[in-house]
C-alpha cells in the first residue's frame, strides 16, 4: 500500500524516449560539430524510415492486379523480404539526396539547440574567480 501512496508524489516528470533522445541531442553535446553530425543522421534516418514505409505500402497498394489471385500461401516470406527491400530502396533515396524532409527536421533541430544554448547561456551562473 505504501506504493500506491508515493507513486502519486512522484517528483520527476515521466520520461518518453522521444524526451530522452530529444535530451541527449539538445541539452548535452559533446561538442557543435557531434551535435551537428547527430542532428543530419537523425534526421536522414528519419527520412529514410519514412519513405521506407510510404514505399512499403505504395507496393502493396499498387504491387497486384485487382482480381488478381493473391496466392499467399506461395512464400511465406515474401512480405518480409518487400519490406526490406522497400527500407533499403527508402534508404538509397535519402541517401541520394531525399525528397527534402531530412533538410527541414535538421533545420528546426539546430534552430532548438541554438535556442537552448542562448537559454542555457543566459541562465549560468556568472563566475568572476
């Protein structure tokens, strides 16, 4: 019972994932040229995985012939290998330079650390030792 009464009172905010990682590329870097090279991989991953699965599903949509015979049972691992092919195709274009998306979360990425450094700037203790 004793749980349940200070789970309630919990001092710390509840941490997500997306806060952590958020954190780590914001608030502690180890230097601006990691953090820049942080920002641009995050952000083409991101890209990638999205046209990956925009791919993937383009595919599916459009991969057979209405009143086709859908044969599943033929290989039972054939969505498993389009799928990976659809991430490696997804890959290849944002590697080859993407549909700009990777350019505009990098943008806003290194427009947040800018704004958190000026803030942290701001807020530090003056040392006059």
């Amino acid at each position: 019972m004793s749980d349940i009464s200070t789970f309630g009172s919990m001092p710390s905010p509840a941490i997500s994932p997306l806060n952590t990682q958020a954190d780590k590329v914001l608030r502690h870097p180890g230097s601006e040229a990691t953090q820049n090279s942080t920002i641009e991989k995050s952000a083409k991953d991101f890209e990638s995985i999205l046209l990956g699965s925009w791919l993937q599903q383009a595919e599916q949509s459009f991969g057979s012939l209405p009143g086709g015979d859908d044969d599943g049972d033929a290989d039972a691992g054939k969505e498993q290998f389009q799928g990976m092919a659809m991430q490696s195709l997804g890959s290849s274009m944002t590697a080859a330079g993407g549909i700009g998306i990777a350019k505009m979360i990098a943008k806003q990425l290194h427009k947040a650390a800018d704004l958190e450094g000026a803030a942290a700037a701001r807020t530090a203790p003056a040392h006059d030792e």
